[in-house]
C-alpha cells in the first residue's frame, strides 16, 4: 500500500508540472525582469528630471560668451560678446520661418516641444548605428541644450533636455521660442544671431529684403558654421543651399520651380564687399574652435559659455601677427602675396601661436597656417627620404650615395644646378638639398615604408612613387602639419599631434581634460642624426640666411616650382630645443612668387624673438649614436690610416653597432727612394740625377727641383729611376727632390728626398744673372672651371728670381709659382686678372716687371623646373606599367607627359599607380643661399682661404629642372 499510494503522489506532482509549461516560466520571468528594469528605469528618469535645472528667462535670450585664456590662465578673448543685432519675431520674413523650419524642425509648429516621429527613427538609428548617431533634436530642444545644458550625448542629458523642452513650450509660445533660437545660433564669421549675419554676409539690416537663396544660406550655416563660410567656401556653401532648398520644396514650403531658380543664384554675387576688421588672435582661436568642436560633439565656443583653456604665448602671437602685418620688416612684393606660419613648443608640441594670413583674418577669413596645404617641397626630403632610411636601413650621416644622371620612364629628374656631383654623403646631399640622391634614397628604403614614416608624423603620402621624395607630388602639408612632423626630430623621435586646448569648462560645472597621447615614433637616433644634417643645413648649405646667430638651429628649406620653373611656393622649418616653426609664402591663385626668401626671412625674426633672453640649449647626443672619424673618399666608411691627410677626414654619426671597423689603406705611405746623386754635366749644361727604388712595380716618380732657395717645381713624372735636367743656370744652386707616388692613386706619395747640386759658372755670369732685367710673364691665361666653381690662371716666365703679383677685381695676392686658383667667383662676373713679376735677388729685389692682364667671365647657371600646387594646371599623371614592368607616364587630361613613373621598388606600389606627380612628377626647389669670400689661391701646392658659395635651387620633377 505504501509503494502505491508513494506512486500516487508522484504522479500528482507530474501532473502538477504539466500544468505549467517551461516558456510560460521563460514568460514569467522575462516579465518580471522588465518590470524590474521599468521600475528602475522610471525611477532613474524621476531622479534627471528630479535634477534638471530650471529654466531661467535671463538665461534664454542671448548667448552667453566664452572666456579663452591663455597658457597663464590670463583671459585674452570673449567669444560672443559682440557682432549680435536682436531681432523680433515680427521682423522675421516668411521665407526664412519656412527655410530654418523645413531645415531644423519641419513639424516644429505642430509638436509640444519633442517629436517623437524624430525620436522614433533616432532610436531605430542609434540601435543600428551606436547610441548618438542620428538626434532628434527640435528647435526647442536646441534652445534648452544651448542656454541650460552641455552638448554632451548622454542619455541623462537627452532625458533633461526633453523634460525642459516640454515645459518651455508651455511657458512660452512658438514664435517666442523661434525667435530665441534665430537670436541665440552663431552663424560663422563672427555673426551672432540672423540679424548680424545678414548684415555681415549680405549687407541687410532688413530681414524682410532676403532672397530665398539669401534665406537658405542663412538656414543652412548653423549646422557647420566655419565649414560653410561663403566668403571663403562659396562651393560647399552653394551645396548646402541646395540641400536647404530640397527640404523646402519637400515639406511644401516651395515649389520646385522656385528652388530651381534659385540654384541659378551665384553666390559670391550675393555677398557684401565690406569687411569687418581682423580680430586680433583669430588665427589661433580658429584652431580652438576646430580642437573644441571635434573632440566635444556639438560644443560651440561662440555660445556656450565656455571656460577654455588653452597654450597661447600672448608675446609670441603678437610679434607672428607683427611679422605679417603692414608694419612688418619683411619687405613683401605687393599685397597679395600670403602667409601662414605655426610656433610649437619643442617639447610638448604646445601651439604657442599661429599666424594665418597677412594682416590678419576676418570674416573667419582662410587660415593659411592651418586649413590649407601646399606641396612641400625639398622640406619633405627629411620626412620622406633621410629618417626612413636612418629608421630602417641604419644609414649613417656619411652614407655613400651617387649623384648620376637618374630616370624612370620617360622621366628624367634633374638637380637644382644642373649637375652630378658623383659620390656625396647624405648629410652632403641633404644639406645641399640635391634630388637624385633623395630619390634613390626613397627608392632604397621603399616607398611603402618613406609612406608608413611620414605616417607616424603626421603627414600623408598620397601617393606610391618615389618622386614624394622631393615633394612633388599630390602630397600637401599646412605650416601646422609640417611644424609637427618636424618637431618629433627636436624632441628625441617622440611625436604627438600639436594642440591648442588643453582644458573645457562649461557652465554647469563639468569639465573635459584635452589629453596628449605622445608615442615614440622614431629611434632617438633617427631624430638625432636628422637634426644633426639640418643644422649643417643652417651653417653651410641652403638655410643659412634663416640661421639665427648664437642659436642651435637645425632646419630644411623647400621650394616648389610652376610649369617654366617659377617658384610656386616657399617654405621652410625648422626648431630649436624650445621651438619648432614653419612658414608658408606664396600666391593663393600660384603665381609666380618672385621672392622665395621671404618664408627665411619670417623664420629668422620670429626665433630670433621668441628665443631672446632664455636658455636654449644644444641637441643632446643619445649613447645610440656614436661620432666617428672616417676617411673621405671610402666606400663604405673606412676609419682613417696614420698616414690619411687632415683634409681627407671628416667625423659623421652612426647608429651604434654600425660604425666602421676596418681601416683604409689608401693613404698607407710608400718607401721613399734611397741612393739620390746629382751631378753636374759640364759637357752638355745639364745635371744628371739619379736613385734607387727596389718595391712596388706601379709606382712613378716625382722629380722637382729648386732654383738658388726658390720654390721647389715639379719638373716631370717618370717610372724610370734617372733622369737629367738640361740647360740648366749657371752658376745656380740647384736643389732636387724625388718622391715616389702610386701609380693608381696619385694621393699616395712616400716621403721626399733631396740633394743639392751647383751648376759650375763665372762670378761675371753670376752677377749677370742677378742683376739682369725683370721682364713680364708670357702665355698668361685664365679658363673657369664650372665643376669646381673656380677660375684657373697659368703663366710662363723665364727671367731672373722673381715672385708674381695677382690682381682679381682689385683682390691682390703674391705667390711664387706660375699658377693660381681663384674660388669664391660669382656667377655673372667678369674678373680682370693681372699678373706682375717683383724680382727677388740682388739689385732685382722689388723690382717690377710689366704687368699682363687678361679676362674671364663667369657664366650665370641656367634654371629652369616644373611643379604645381593646389590651383596650377592639373598635370598629374597616372604612371603605367611597360612591358619590362618599369613605371611609365600616360598622358593626363591636359595631355602633359612629364610625370616620374610608380617606384617599383616600393612594397606598396600598384601595378598601375593612379597617384602620379604634379607638373611632371615633382615640384622642387629654387633656392640660393650663398656665403662668399673672393680670395686668391695658390695652385703650387699653397694652402688659401677657403671660400664657399651654397647655391640652391631647388628644381622640379620634370626633365628641365633647375
């Protein structure tokens, strides 16, 4: 009975359970859940409204103005404290109600202050596309988020913002709250509210004079403000207008006739010739405004009432816009040449001043330091060629690079002087800023990894060719760009993007910290060596008018070139280790820029300011980097013998573990001769030299004699081991010399080893030859040498002892041998070269001879080059593939064919690149930087000051560059 009634209850209890099923359990508990998170979530929502401010009447009329302050915490600007004109309702025409309605809140008429139509399909966004893609914020939602809350997206804010907007309908009708909003939005160009901005864009003060394009514009500015500015963008503008007139002709506002013929309207016929005048720091507020509305979605700094903290140096920014107004030193052509430059804290990459345009901006006028590219130039040459190549290949500042005739394709770039300049080392190559080195540079670390460099710095490549390398092709930077990039090199390889802002306070309390994320993207070495190359640019290459005297400057000119080889554009950059700057020149429209000094010129001024009276000190060498000596000339570095000449070494940086080891043996010194005799032949008037040499079967020997003390004169070279000296003085002492010089390398010389010797003669004939006349030298001649930059002079003489006097262009020198050098000439020059002879010995002793003269012009370089910038014709060529897989050019659409083909080598490079150059591949430099001493040298083996002259410019990538 037990086991049944046991059986019973058992089955009673599945019973039980059949009578409720699992998804009705599922059902329940899902129920229960919601209804927890109901409850919570209405409680939640009591608690933001319970908390939502109140709406205060004093808080709905006018914006309230944002306070900017500087790296001090000194206030320096309020934004929206003035350019407003109050309007009534009354005042606003039909078309513009309709044309803001039908753009902002078509339905805003019809709902109590939410749509929720709009909601609905923000939230079906939201869930698609992340919470704050889509808003479905009304008029009157605006006009609560812009007076009472921050334009953060969060749902606590959404909730309070609906709740605010409910009761401010209620408090306040319609026409009232649209006339709140259209007094209370900033409409670009430091217009606050309609009123202001028709009169600012339009020049109307009645409202009831607008047009229907007149009235789009205005109801389409709001959304971006500095983006659509008309007077600087009238095409993205014009497209705006038409989306407005869409919407009109959608919501019925319009008829589609009507919007069509007002998408005739040009708008730059619409807008007023009067300005207003510049602001004072407007150039670097822009930047603010750009910092602020992209990383705080909806911030406007023109009305939120604002707390801005931001990294001005008041003095630096004054002296920048000092340097670019009327008043400046900087002599500038005419007026329409512009300007833009960027001062970045080396350091922290701080923004301490930005210099948009010549006399300032106004109207939110365009900002040439920071909203617009040009190419760069050879300023890219760091960027793009030399780090890469420290960064992934190891190269040292020495690094061996042949400058020869270079091509691809059909594409043959040239240097700026139009010559080849055989083995030079990359600091000579970038100091000089010549082009065949840079592209086989790029070509040798690889485009793909130039491009991923420039990257980490901020910069992108656009294209895959290897004429990026000299900043010739679509690839443009702002001054704020470049400064950034260049900056890394000054700060040890760390990069961060430069900012303005560092700290937002809004009106309720919160608080939003600007955070840096500085990230190493270079090996200090790489930044060392760079800088190292760019201060010899400041000392002896094409920087040295920017140099700052007394200041560790390191810095990169850049130039590029317009179709026929004019100067488009001027650069150039450079830091120390407190600042780092760049400075932009050129014409807006790319004409020809006449004076490719002028962006130096501004580098020098302002860091010569900013830099006075504080410490700036040396870059400091990392223990990655090592200095070594090593012997001109080797290839690869070799260190330098006992016997390597002083002249033949030069000390270069390396990254650790890469420095040469082996030493050279091209200045091992030969064995000299042994068993020198000479003697006297009375027979036949000559002397008889001979000696012994037993090593070596490539060797020559010097033979060179001297005249009673005078200057020791080759006489003659000879793989024999005698010789005779015929016709020789009598009377006259002579002393003979024999050094044994390698056959393959004349630099190679043993040491020398002499004799003397009289040639037997009458006192008569002794004093004859003292005493006889000073004649004039013969056979004078001067031939310039255009590899060497100097002119060569030679003479004959045959009299008595005498020196000779040289006189070029009224420069004198004395020397005793019959030639000498003349360097440091100037292209363009004639130089009237006289040669005198002053007797020695005896009663000739300072006497004169009759003096010859001749004349050698020095020819001007030819220049010529190519490039383009942002408005120049469009000559970018798409390269091509041939049928042995090297890069061609094809024809653009302008049927130009001189652009450089897609670098094969690049593990980046398509099979048919569509990124080819600008104007025949590459716009590059014209520069000319020249230091000159004009004096004479010596040719017989006499030491002269040296004298240099560095002349760049820089040519374009096509193949009549200069």
């Amino acid at each position: 009975m037990a086991e049944n009634s046991q059986s019973r209850t058992a089955r009673r209890k599945q019973k039980k359970n059949k009578n409720k099923p699992l998804w009705k359990r599922i059902i329940f508990t899902i129920f229960i859940v919601l209804l927890a998170i109901g409850i919570a979530s209405a409680g939640l929502v009591t608690y933001w409204i319970a908390t939502a401010p109140e709406i205060d009447a004093s808080m709905l009329t006018d914006p309230f103005p944002s306070q900017v302050l500087d790296e001090d915490g000194n206030q320096f600007a309020s934004l929206g404290a003035e350019q407003r004109s109050r309007v009534e309702y009354e005042e606003l025409p039909d078309v513009l109600v309709d044309a803001v309605t039908a753009t902002e809140d078509a339905r805003f008429f019809e709902h109590p202050g939410i749509d929720l139509r709009r909601i609905g399909g923000a939230v079906i966004a939201n869930v698609t596309s992340g919470f704050g893609s889509e808003g479905a914020s009304t008029i009157t939602q605006q006009v609560v988020e812009k007076s009472f809350l921050s334009p953060d997206k969060k749902i606590s804010l959404k909730v309070q913002e609906q709740w605010l907007a409910l009761k401010l309908e209620r408090e306040y009708s319609k026409e009232e709250i649209l006339e709140m909003y259209l007094n209370k939005i900033y409409y670009g160009a430091g217009a606050y509210g309609v009123g202001k901005a028709a009169e600012i864009y339009f020049g109307k003060t009645d409202l009831g004079e607008l047009t229907l394009p007149e009235a789009a514009i205005l109801a389409g500015l709001p959304q971006r403000p500095s983006a659509y500015n008309p007077f600087e963008n009238p095409d993205l503008m014009k497209e705006r207008m038409n989306t407005v007139l869409t919407l009109m002709v959608r919501h019925g506002k319009i008829s589609e006739q009507e919007a069509e013929e007002a998408r005739k309207v040009d708008i730059p016929s619409l807008l007023t010739d009067t300005r207003r005048d510049p602001v004072a720091y407007e150039a670097f507020l822009q930047q603010v405004e750009k910092e602020v509305s992209e990383k705080i979605d909806g911030a406007n700094i023109h009305t939120d009432g604002l707390k801005i903290h931001t990294t001005l140096d008041k003095e630096a920014q004054e002296h920048v816009e000092y340097l670019l107004s009327d008043e400046s030193p900087v002599t500038f052509p005419n007026e329409d040449i512009q300007a833009g430059m960027t001062v970045l804290d080396t350091s922290t990459g701080a923004i301490k001043a930005v210099g948009g345009a010549r006399g300032g901006l106004e109207n939110g006028g365009l900002n040439y330091a920071i909203n617009v590219g040009h190419q760069p130039g050879s300023a890219i040459k760091p960027i793009a060629a030399y780090g890469p190549a420290i960064e992934y290949n190891n190269w040292s500042t020495y690094h061996q690079i042949l400058d020869e005739p270079y091509s691809k394709g059909d594409w043959s770039p040239q240097n700026f002087d139009g010559q080849f300049h055989g083995w030079v080392s990359a600091r000579e190559a970038l100091t000089m800023s010549y082009n065949i080195p840079a592209l086989k540079t790029i070509e040798e670390v690889g485009v793909g990894n130039a491009a991923e460099f420039a990257e980490k710095l901020g910069i992108t490549l656009e294209s895959r060719n290897v004429g990026e390398a000299i900043g010739g092709t679509e690839t443009e930077v702002s001054p704020l760009q470049l400064a950034g990039a260049f900056r890394a090199f000054g700060n040890e390889g760390i990069y961060n993007e430069p900012y303005a802002v560092t700290k937002v306070e809004f009106p309720d309390g919160e608080t939003v910290e600007f955070e840096t994320k500085p990230e190493a993207v270079m090996d200090d070495s790489t930044a060392y060596m760079i800088t190292d190359m760019l201060q010899s640019v400041m000392t002896e290459g094409t920087g040295t008018s920017a140099n700052v005297p007394g200041l560790h400057v390191a810095g990169k000119t850049g130039t590029t070139n317009l179709e026929g080889g004019a100067a488009g554009d001027a650069w150039f950059s450079g830091y120390t280790t407190n600042y780092t700057m760049a400075v932009w020149t050129g014409y807006p429209d790319n004409e020809p820029l006449e004076d490719t000094s002028l962006s130096r010129q501004l580098f020098k001024l302002a860091m010569e300011e900013i830099s006075a009276d504080i410490d700036t000190p040396d870059f400091e060498k990392p223990d990655s980097v090592v200095e070594v000596a090593v012997e001109k000339g080797s290839n690869p570095a070799k260190l330098p013998s006992p016997y390597t000449p002083s002249s033949q070494i030069v000390t270069e940086l390396f990254v650790k573990g890469t420095e040469p080891s082996n030493t050279s043996e091209k200045f091992d010194q030969l064995d000299p001769i042994s068993d020198l005799n000479a003697a006297f032949n009375e027979e036949t008037n000559s002397i008889d030299i001979s000696w012994s040499y037993n090593t070596g079967s490539n060797v020559e020997f010097e033979v060179s004699a001297s005249e009673d003390g005078g200057q020791m004169q080759v006489l003659s070279s000879t793989s024999d081991t005698s010789m005779s000296i015929s016709d020789v003085e009598p009377g006259t002492e002579y002393e003979i010399q024999v050094v044994a010089v390698d056959g393959s390398d004349s630099s190679n010389r043993s040491e020398a080893r002499s004799t003397t010797v009289i040639a037997a003669g009458t006192d008569d004939e002794q004093e004859d030859n003292e005493n006889g006349n000073i004649g004039s030298v013969s056979g004078l001649s001067g031939t310039y040498n255009a590899a060497n930059q100097l002119i060569d002079v030679s003479w004959d003489y045959n009299g008595p002892p005498a020196t000779f006097e040289v006189n070029a262009n009224g420069q004198t020198q004395t020397v005793t041998g019959n030639g000498i050098e003349i360097s440091g000439v100037q292209p363009g020059e004639t130089y009237s070269i006289t040669v005198t002879p002053i007797g020695q010995n005896g009663a000739n002793e300072g006497v004169r001879g009759e003096p010859q003269s001749t004349e050698v012009s020095v020819p001007q370089p030819e220049t010529d080059g190519g490039g383009d910038n942002e408005n120049a014709p469009d000559n970018r060529q798409e390269p091509a593939e041939d049928e042995s897989g090297n890069g061609n050019n094809n024809e653009n659409e302008n049927g130009n064919d001189n652009g450089p083909p897609e670098d094969e080598g690049s593990d980046e490079a398509s099979e048919n690149d569509e990124s080819g150059n600008s104007n025949g591949g590459g716009t590059t430099e014209e520069e000319s930087e020249s230091e000159t001493q004009n004096q004479s040298g010596n040719s017989n083996n006499e030491e002269n000051s040296d004298s240099s002259t560095q002349n760049e410019s820089e040519p374009s990538e096509n193949n009549e560059d200069n």
